[in-house]
C-alpha cells in the first residue's frame, strides 16, 4: 500500500513560523554594557558591566 501524503495548510505553516520567532526572540541575551564607574582620572571604566549590575566586577566590590 502507498502511504498518503498529509497536506498541510499555509495558514497553519505561517502560525507555526510566528510560534517559533517568539520563542527565539525570547531567548535573545542582554546587551553587553560598559562600566558605569569612574577611574581615578575621571574617565570610564573599560570593563564590561556585570548582569543586573551596571558594575563591572572590580567597582561591584567597591559599591
């Protein structure tokens, strides 16, 4: 016996596709942000912030 092909409708194909981009974009990592500290010569730090904290691991300690 041949096996019947399930025919899909292309409503249901582009519910599906909008399904998924909201659960890649969802998962989309944080922005990477500079340090919000300031250095003895009163320029910004160079470091990244560390997540929650606008503080980069060195001026986190600090606050």
């Amino acid at each position: 016996m041949a096996a019947k092909k399930k025919t899909v409708k292309k409503s249901t194909v582009k519910k599906v596709k909008k399904q998924i981009k909201k659960k890649v974009a969802k998962k989309k990592t944080p922005k990477k942000v500079r340090c919000a500290a300031k250095t003895k010569e009163g320029k910004r730090c160079k470091n990244w912030a560390v997540a929650p904290s606008k503080f980069c691991y060195v001026h986190k300690k600090k606050r």
